[in-house]
C-alpha cells in the first residue's frame, strides 16, 4: 500500500472521528477476544510439551476393553514386556507413578511431600538437565535381592540365612525444593532423607529448576514430584495384579505411529494368550502422541471456544463491513467526481483498503491490549483440568495470530467497501438531485452482511443456550450425598513400620471420638479415596457365573471408609444396613455396594445377604458379603455417573488408609479448620493435616469446566447478539433514509405511522428469519462437536433452538424499533420537499 494513500486515509479517517472509534472498538472487541482464548489453545494445544524432540514422544496406556476401562496403569511385569517387546520401535522407554509421602524434616517436624517413582532413563528420556549432583545410573535401579526361600521380604525362615542386605534407594531433588528445604546447599547432595514409608531415600542429584510431568489429570498422577526416586523395577508373573506404572517412550527415526501401534499390539496379544486375567479383561495396549494425549480431555472445549471467537470477529467484521458499506455509499458523489477526473478503479479501491487497513491496525492494538487484560481474567476461572494453563501468554506466535487476524479482518470488510466505491455510477450519481442518491445502490449487499451477522450470532447463541441448559443440569444433578456443611482434609503419617493392625485401628477411632468432641461437629467420618478428590482406580467383581467365565468379571470403583461414612455424608441406604463399629475388624468381609452394583449383580432381586467376588488384597478375588445398598455417588465427575461402586471398612486391609477426613458442622465448615489443626497436632505432632476444604468447593470444582465454557461462549454470544442488533439498526436507519420520499408520498396517499412502523419493524423481522434459517441449517451440523461438553442435553436440543429463535426475534423487534419510530414520525410534507 503507497504511504500516500496511506496518509490520505488517516486525514480521511480524522474527519469522521465518531465513526472511526465505532469501527476500530467493534474490530478491536473480535481482535481482542480471538486472541486472548488463540493464547490458550497456543499454550494447551500447539506449544510442544518442553522435553527434549517431543515430536517423537508418545505414552502407552492400558484398557480393559471387556470391562470399559481406559488408560490403565501398567504391573511391573507388563510395562518390562511392553519394553522389551517394542525395542525394533521404541528408541526407549520410561515408567513412572507418582504419590505423596510423609518426610521429616531437618527440625524433626513432618512435612509432605509428592514422590514420583521412575526407571532411572527418564530424565535421560525427557531430556531434563540435572543442575547438581548425577543423574540416575542403571545400577540405582538394580531388583533388590530376593529374600532367602521360605521368608517373606526382609524375614528369613526360622534356622536359615539372614537376608540379604537392601540396596539404597536413589534420588533426585526438584530444584525447587531443594531450595525450600536446604536453602540450595551443595552439601544436601549425599544426605538421607527420612520417610513415612520405611524408607530413606539418598540425594544423588538436583533437577534444574521448572521441570514437570505431564498426563491428563483424569490419571491423578502430580505434575510437579519434589522426589524423584529411582524404580528399583523387579519382575514376578504372580504378581501383575499390582499396577501403577505410566508408559511414556520415544519413537526411533522413520518409525510412524501406525507401526508402533502394530508392535504393541503383538505385545498385548501375547500377554492375552498366557495370562488369564488379561485374556478375560479384553487387554490391548493404546499408543498416543504425548501432547494428543495429555490435552484429550480439554481439547473439544477450546476447539469450541476458538470456534466461537472465530464467529465473533467475522460479526464484528460484517458490522464495521455495513458501516464502511453505508459511508461508501454517502461518499459515492466524491467518489464519482474523481472517477470523472481520471481515477482507474483500483485507486478507488486502494483507497478504501488503505482505511480499512488503518481501522485494523488501530482495532489490533486495541484488541491487544484488551487480550492482555483478558488472560489474566482467564487464568482465573480456568478449570483445573485445563493444562499448561500457566504458560498462557502473549508470545511471538500470540502475536503473529493477532496480525493475521488483523490483516484477515481488514481484507473481509475491506474489500466489500472496496469493490462497492470503485464501481459507482457515475451518470446516476451526478445526475441524481437527492442528497441520498448514494445509499440507494449497494443495498443488497448491506442486507446480505446483516444477513450473515444473524447466522453467526444466533449460532453462538445456541452454544450458549445448551452450555447453561447443561449447567443447569450439573446444578439438579444429585451427587449421592448432601455437600453443604461438611470440611473435608487429609490426615498423613502416624502408621510406624511394623504397627499392629489394631494398633491403627484403636488410632483411627481416638482420632474420629475427639474429632466428634468439638462443639458444633455433628458428624466425623474418613475415606480413601474420597468422592471428588480424585485417586480413583477399578478393582474387579464377579457373581458366582464369573469362576466358570472369567469374562463375566466387571470393573467397580472401591473406598475404605470408617462406620457411620454414610451417616455423615448423607448417602441415603437403600436395602440393608451400614456398617457398624463390630464390622471395622480385620478380617471380617462385609462390604456395602451401591445400587447400581446390587442391579447388575442381582436385578430384580434384593442383594442383601448375597456374596459376590471382590479382588483387593490377594492375587485371585475373594467372596464378600453385601449387608447393604446404598445411592450411587458420583466420585469422579458431576458430569458422568461412573462405575458401580463397592465399600469396605476402614480395617479390611489392617486399618489406617482412610486418611482423607470429614466433618458435619451446624455453620459454616471452614471455621473449624484451626481448631481441627489444633487438636490434631495435640493428638499426635507426627501427624500432618492438609487440604481444608468444604466439600461444596469439590462440587463447585467439578462444575468448573462447564462454567468456564458456559461464561466464554456466553459472554461472545452477548457480544454478537448486540453486535448483529447493531448492525442490523444500521441497515433499517439507512433504509429510512434511502425511502423517506417514498415513505413520504405513502403517508401523503393515507399511510398512517402504524402502517409505516410495521413495514420497518416487518423488513427487519423478514432479514432476521433469513438469518436465523441460515444459522439453523449451520447448528445442526456445528452443534454435534460439543457433544462432550454437555450435560444431560442433546447438541440439538428443540427447546434451547426456539427459546434461541425467539429471543433473537426479540433482539431484532428492539433493533427495529427506533428507525421504524423515526419513520413513522416523518412529516410527508417535509419529506417531500427535502427530497
């Protein structure tokens, strides 16, 4: 573009200051709310995972397909065959789980801390660089030495050899803890560190700082370990009941992902045909890209959100697109004498795209400045399923989007304008004696604009009208107990190596008896895992029919909790009882399901009293007997209903698992927090309480995406309704002045204002059908990608269609109304003679 047409356009855009603010605001709105949620799918979706070549890291997940169970977590023995049955594939791969441990710190005072368990090539693997100390070598994950024959780990048989001695457990600090904790002295490196779980692991090395695990959260494994210890891996056919391991592994050169998943395939197949368990469980091993997988769960909702933002800057750009039309349009006598002077057609048209290049550059760096503000906003209210979620900012590439939006804005409307004002006709033009000549032509196109304008705009109203109608539905959707008043938090450490089961169990009860004792608690109970908090994993369960055919095994959901779980939690018993304090014994195998287990076990018919088979604690399951059938209770999402579900005592497995806590309150339940803490560090000063929370924070967290989705698309479809309500104004006030000496000879022949009101408000009304038909043929085929997002509605839902219909109507009727009241109060005398 010539800087003198440049310079021209500025001096012209100067002279209509209104107009040009009105233009660059509504640009700017598009520009600003595209670029904020493109800085989001940029750091969840595009920006690659920072490991080293992450183009060729990929993560192999475990299903159960017979039993509906998807990205399950490998045994020891699975993930070692897994590796070594792919090494024509796989340059490498690494395993690693994660939890949260008890560690002591230097005062002697616990502190936790969250563990992840690696094969001593991950860092290697991810390329994460070590800034003190070594990284892991192949001897820091040697077995450890198998006990003499006929003792258990650590025990020699009576008479025999002692066992041999245990190999040091290795690891390496978070560059960020080892500051926390030793202030980052060299010295740390060599040191032991004391831990819950009977061992003292060895600091070989500290990380560099910022490294992190990635994985869907759906997995709960944590994204920043403080401790990474080195996976002492052994391998045992018995025990490949016993999972935890993530598979993460990188692709060697010219391998495609097709033939990776062929090799693994093989794997899995192998393991089917020797192994009874996988066989009946319908076993097979997935192969995704890392950075697929670990933004799979949040992906349909940006892609929406991108969608959405999309729609908005092309109304905005069809709104500046019908002013610039109607200003060409006024201008067209001006632009008529220069034709007639000798201006070619294309420097007509180049300078109205230097305009509208001017009015998107001014639109951008408002539009940029107002992204800025937006994501911070942003990191706000985003759900904590979105990942990266940090790193959203405004980038190199951030920026590139925020020009090429720019640029493909001021091409949209620009040329439109542009094609209009070099073509005007230049007899009619100077020939015509109204001074609205000009508006006369090119109304077509202006009314094609406005026609896309309410295409778009009520798209996005239908997204926002199924998003509340689902968050209404999260809203009535009954959790299977009642949150209001009840805190939750977690209870760690106090279970000493080699502690009795009874032990435990005499300290569990003290804990809950002097948890009861504080004034204003109704109720105490305790749970692992805790509905949700997350830590979710299927066990198995079978009738009688499942020992002739193991395939008749299905997958449940399983808690440990204390007597008196339901009480306090308001889960409603169906059939039965609960347990009582007699049941909290080891040994004793009781359990209580929901319904949804007691009817696919036993349908039509009570469960009570009946057996079925459970595998917890020993390789093969054992018979169980139901005393009682609860409500289901909805554990790991609001939105889903999830597995059966199957309780046990605290004491089942020797009494101390339920660590995650609650209390019933008269008020409000985070007043007990300090008192609680008290008491408990009164109790045992060995023990560490965490995570206060009412338990309507996890409801309200479990709503969290679909709000951030509903409050998004919902803010756009404001924007773009009133956008389209604008411009739709806009084409009916120059409508009205285009016809006023014909509205005028109407009213002369008998018209009354009636008359002309409605013929108005009717020609709106008649685009905004046309709109609302183009827009739903486009909702029915659009709507079917937000299938995942919604809750309890169906992506074309009759009822959110026409409540959507109406209010555009509405909005259209309110557009409508002020140029067809200025019509209506036309003097046809001075209509006339103004013409």
């Amino acid at each position: 573009m010539a800087w003198r047409e440049l310079k021209l356009a500025g001096r012209t855009l100067r002279k209509s200051p209104v107009f040009t603010i009105a233009a660059a605001l509504t640009i700017a709105l598009g520009i600003g709310a595209s670029t904020a949620i493109f800085s989001v799918a940029n750091a969840v979706l595009l920006r690659p995972i920072p490991y080293k070549d992450p183009g060729r890291l990929v993560i192999a997940s475990g299903d159960m397909t017979v039993r509906h169970v998807r990205d399950f977590p490998f045994s020891n023995e699975d993930f070692i065959d897994l590796r070594e049955g792919t090494k024509e594939v796989f340059q490498d791969m690494e395993g690693v789980f994660t939890f949260r441990n008890i560690v002591q710190k230097p005062d002697g005072t616990p502190e936790q801390v969250r563990v992840a368990v690696v094969t001593t090539n991950f860092f290697s693997l991810t390329g994460a660089k070590i800034a003190y100390g070594r990284d892991f070598n192949d001897s820091d994950g040697l077995p450890q030495p198998a006990p003499p024959a006929g003792g258990g780990a650590g025990t020699p048989p009576a008479g025999g050899p002692p066992p041999p001695p245990q190999l040091p457990v290795m690891a390496i600090l978070s560059h960020e803890y080892f500051q926390r904790r030793y202030g980052g002295a060299p010295g740390a490196i060599g040191q032991t560190i004391l831990t819950n779980g009977g061992f003292s692991p060895q600091i070989v090395g500290v990380l560099a700082p910022g490294f992190e695990l990635y994985f869907p959260p759906s997995v709960n494994e944590e994204a920043k370990p403080e401790m990474w210890v080195a996976n002492r891996l052994n391998y045992d056919n018995a025990n490949r009941n016993g999972v935890s391991i993530r598979a993460i592994a990188r692709l060697r050169d010219g391998v495609t992902l097709e033939r990776a998943q062929a090799s693994a395939d093989n794997v899995a197949a192998e393991a089917r045909k020797n192994f009874l368990i996988e066989r009946t469980a319908g076993y097979a091993i997935r192969i995704e890209e890392l950075r697929r997988h670990v933004v799979a769960e949040v992906r349909p909702a940006i892609l929406a959100l991108m969608a959405a933002v999309i729609f908005l800057l092309l109304i905005a750009c069809a709104n500046v697109a019908n002013l610039l039309l109607v200003r060409a349009s006024l201008r067209e006598r001006e632009l008529s004498v220069r034709a007639a002077l000798g201006a070619s057609w294309w420097d007509l048209a180049r300078q109205m795209l230097a305009e509208s290049l001017l009015l998107a550059a001014l639109g951008s760096a408002v539009g940029l400045l107002l992204a800025w503000l937006g994501i911070s906003q942003l990191r706000l209210i985003a759900p904590a399923n979105l990942p990266r979620v940090e790193t959203v900012r405004i980038d190199q590439w951030v920026l590139g989007f925020t020009v090429l939006a720019g640029l493909a804005a001021a091409i949209v409307f620009g040329l439109a304008s542009a094609w209009r004002a070099a073509r005007p006709n230049l007899m009619n033009v100077l020939r015509g004696a109204s001074r609205n000549e000009g508006l006369a032509s090119g109304g077509l196109l202006r009314k094609f604009v406005v026609v896309i304008e309410v295409a778009l705009s009520f798209l996005l109203l239908i997204g926002s009208g199924l998003m509340f109608r689902s968050f209404l539905e999260l809203q009535r959707i009954d959790p299977g107990f009642d949150p209001k008043g009840l805190l939750t938090f977690q209870v760690l450490g106090g279970n000493a190596p080699g502690q009795k089961p009874e032990e435990r169990i005499a300290r569990m009860l003290q804990l809950e008896q002097r948890l009861r004792d504080i004034p204003g608690v109704q109720a105490v109970t305790a749970s692992f895992p805790f509905p949700l908090a997350g830590g979710f994993s299927p066990i198995r369960w079978g009738t009688e029919e499942a020992l002739s055919d193991a395939g008749k095994f299905r997958a449940t959901d399983f808690q440990f909790v204390l007597p008196g779980y339901f009480e306090a939690m308001h889960t409603p018993l169906l059939a039965g009882r609960t347990f009582t304090d007699a049941d909290n014994t080891a040994g004793r195998n009781l359990v209580v399901v929901d319904k949804s287990l007691a009817d696919k076990a036993y349908p039509g018919q009570s469960a009570v009293g009946k057996r079925i088979l459970i595998r917890v604690q020993t390789p093969e399951p054992q018979w169980v007997e139901i005393i009682g059938v609860v409500a289901h209770q909805r554990d790991e999402s609001l939105a889903e209903p999830g597995r059966e579900q199957v309780y046990f005592t605290d004491a089942y497995l020797g009494g101390g698992a339920a660590n995650s806590w609650a209390i019933r309150t008269s008020g409000d339940p985070a007043r007990f927090s300090s008192d609680i803490r008290s008491l408990i560090k009164a109790f045992n000063p060995q023990l560490l309480v965490t995570e206060f929370q009412p338990m309507e924070t996890l409801v309200e967290k479990a709503q969290a995406g679909t709000r951030f989705s509903l409050l998004l698309i919902g803010v756009f479809a404001v924007i773009a309704a009133l956008l389209a309500g604008v411009g739709l104004y806009g084409v009916l006030a120059t409508i009205v002045r285009q016809r006023t000496a014909e509205i005028g000879v109407r009213m002369s022949l008998g018209a009354g204002s009636r008359a002309i009101f409605q013929l108005i408000v009717g020609q709106g009304l008649r685009l905004t059908a046309v709109g609302i038909a183009v827009g739903l043929i486009a909702a029915f085929a659009l709507t079917r990608a937000m299938t995942t997002m919604l809750v309890g509605v169906k992506p074309m839902d009759p009822a959110t269609f026409v409540s959507m219909a109406l209010l555009f109507l509405v909005i259209a009727a309110a557009a409508s109304w002020l140029p067809a009241r200025r019509a209506a109060g036309l003097d046809p005398t001075r209509a006339l003679r103004d013409e």
